[in-house]
C-alpha cells in the first residue's frame, strides 16, 4: 500500500546491500523508519520489540531469519538452533512456527551447498504468497461488504469495526481484515472503520494511520465504546484478523478480541474474521485449553508512548508507580461466536466441516503427519 503516494511492502530486500529492510513499527504513526536486519539477533529483536509484528509479518520476517542462517551456515545443526533461536520470540501466532518449519523442512532436503540461495529464494517466496493470499481474502471479504450495502439508502457506509491492526503493515501487503475494506473503497462501496484503540500498544493507531493514507473514512474510539455502539446499532459487521485458528475454527486474536465477540453475539452483529490459511494450527482444537497466550512486559500497561507537545516521541507513566500491570497479549473467541472466516479460497463456517471443506489439502496433510 502507499505512504505518502510511494508504494511500500511491510518488509523487503535490498540487492544492492543483501540485507532485509524492514518498516520499524515501534515509531509509527508517528515517525516512518526503515530498518536494515543484518544478525541473528536482529531479527530476534525485531520481532520481540514488535518492530515486526501481525501473524502474517512475523512469518515473513521469520523466513528471512532462516534466509540469514543458512547464509551464515547451512548445515542442519545450525538451522535447527537458528529454528530454536526465532522460534522463541513469540509463542501465539503459529505463522512463525509455520514458516520457520517450512524453511527448515525445504533446506534440509537440498545439498548444504544450495541451501544459502534456497532459503532466499523461499523467503522471496513466501512474502509474495502472503500479498497473494491476502489480496484474494480482499476480494471474499468484499462481497460479504458488498452484500450489505445493497441493502442501505444511496451513499450510506457500511460501518465496520475492527479490532487491533490486521491491516497491510501486518502482512507484507494488503492486510487481511482491511483487505475487503481497501477493495471495497476501492470499488466505490462508501465505508466507514470504527477502529478499537487497542490498550496497551494502540494498534490501533497503526489502523487509523493506514486507512487515513488510503482516505478511508473512520473514527478512532476506545476500547470499551464497540458494545455501546452494537446496541445502538452503528456497527454493520465486525471484521478482525487472527493470530491463530484452529482446526475447529477458535479463533486467537489480540486481547479484547473476545469481549467485541460477545457484545456482537448479543447484538447480532455479524463477527467475521480475515484467516490467511498460514495461520490454521490443524494441530489444535480447543482454542481457550490449548493456544499459549503471550505475556508481555507489564510496562506496556503502566505506560503509554505517544506524541508529546514538542513533537518528540515520548513515553508517559499512566498508573501510581509501584502499581502492578497484567499484559496477556491475546484471547480466544470460541467458533460460535464467530459469523465466519474470510479466507483466501473463499468464507466458510469456524467449523471443523467449514475448514476441513475448503483446505481439504491442508487438513489431509495435518492428518498424516
Ligand atoms: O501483538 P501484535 O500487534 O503482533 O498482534 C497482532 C494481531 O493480533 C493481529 O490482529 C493479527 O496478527 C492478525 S494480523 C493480519
């Protein structure tokens, strides 16, 4: 998508430098750094700093982590610690897990001395697959848009509200959740994004700025305003993105995520969520026993970064010091509170029978293994 009229991916790789650049999140909306990745830990840091972050983001960065090992050394010793090494950074979004598997999987069965250019050539691989799959997720989701607004008074907006940032900068392109909304401004269909602030890290903030440069029309509101809204029926759907499903189609996504569920249940509001088949764990069924939740450092809750006066970027202490703040990162919203899952091949049911029916190939494969 586009910043300032130039197009952008989240990440990319320079020729010239043979190394990867990356969008340094920390600073967004507020500063635009690009950030070169050159060492194992630097791309350890990246993801645990949340320089890099989003399911879809965190696997790219991830594969290029491999890329970098297997430059340094392709034997299968070091690519099974340098797997070790990313694969710690963060527990709850499978797609790191997912890439970093399908890296190490694919460079071990060539000779050593093909792998370094292998491994490349698949982070390349994979980055462009995420644009692809998350376009066509743009194009299901779109429908579901489309289908509303045949039912609303000339020039009206459909009024979606989302959660967190599943938007471009999540990905490599596009997004997943606001895929549709991107196609559907794009195809004329007036819209407006209620967009969730998204305590303690704001994501949504990273939202509003992406949608803003993209001139769709949305409002920023707090976290606790989206169930008021739903009553007084100012929200037509919900769309977020996922950070792990699983096979039954439970759905793990940035904390808060639960809490939109169930006011959307009780409001009938239709709750879908953007799922890129990378992000499927076939190896789990019961999302809330099962899916490790991270736990993040309890400063991001006694503290908030934001602009200051002066125009630099500044932290500030919210609560009494020595106040003592929990940080779990995610939630699990059950299949039944969820409308459906917008997926590149198409939206089904957050079902076993939904999943199993359009990624037959995926789901046979999880069998056997
Ligand atoms: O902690 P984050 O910012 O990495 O969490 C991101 C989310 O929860 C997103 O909604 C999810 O990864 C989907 S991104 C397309």
């Amino acid at each position: 998508m586009k910043v300032n009229g130039t197009h952008y991916r989240s990440l990319w790789w320079d020729d010239d430098r043979q190394a990867l650049q990356i969008i340094d999140q920390r600073w967004l909306p507020h500063d635009f750094r690009v950030q070169q990745v050159d060492t194992m830990q630097d791309f350890a840091d990246a993801i645990v700093e949340m320089r890099v972050r989003g399911a879809p983001l965190i696997g790219a960065t991830a594969a290029y982590g491999m890329a970098l090992a297997a430059r340094l050394d392709p034997s299968d010793a070091h690519l099974d610690e340098s797997f070790a090494f990313l694969d710690k950074t963060r527990p709850t979004a499978i797609n790191l897990r997912w890439a970093l598997t399908r890296c190490r999987a694919h460079l071990k069965a060539l000779p050593v001395d093909e792998r370094a250019a292998a491994a490349l050539k698949l982070a390349h691989e994979i980055s462009d697959e995420d644009v692809e799959i998350n376009r066509n997720i743009g194009r299901n989701g779109l429908e579901i848009i489309r289908g509303i607004a045949a039912g609303k008074k000339d020039g009206e907006p459909v009024r979606i509200l989302t959660h967190c940032n599943a938007g471009w900068i999540a990905t490599v392109d596009w997004g997943t959740a606001t895929s549709p909304m991107y196609q559907a401004h794009d195809a004329g269909i007036p819209i407006h994004v209620w967009v969730d602030e998204t305590r303690p890290r704001n994501q949504g903030a990273l939202t509003s700025w992406e949608l803003g440069s993209h001139g769709i029309p949305h409002t920023y509101i707090t976290d606790n305003a989206g169930g008021h809204l739903m009553q007084h029926g100012q929200v037509d759907l919900v769309i977020v993105g996922t950070d792990r499903t699983t096979r039954r189609g439970d759905v793990c996504n940035k904390i808060g995520t639960y809490l939109k569920a169930l006011a959307a249940k009780a409001n009938n509001v239709p709750f879908y969520v953007a799922l890129p088949s990378p992000t499927i764990d076939w190896a789990v069924d019961n999302g809330v026993a099962e899916i490790p939740i991270e736990e993040r450092l309890e400063r991001e809750v006694t503290h908030i970064q934001g602009l200051k006066e002066d125009g630099t970027i500044g932290q500030v202490q919210v609560t009494p010091v020595g106040t003592p703040g929990g940080n779990p990162a995610f939630d699990v919203t059950p299949n039944h509170l969820v409308t459906g899952l917008i997926t590149e091949r198409g939206v089904c049911a957050a079902s076993a029978e939904g999943l199993a029916g359009l990624f037959p190939d995926l789901s046979k494969l999880a069998e056997s293994a």
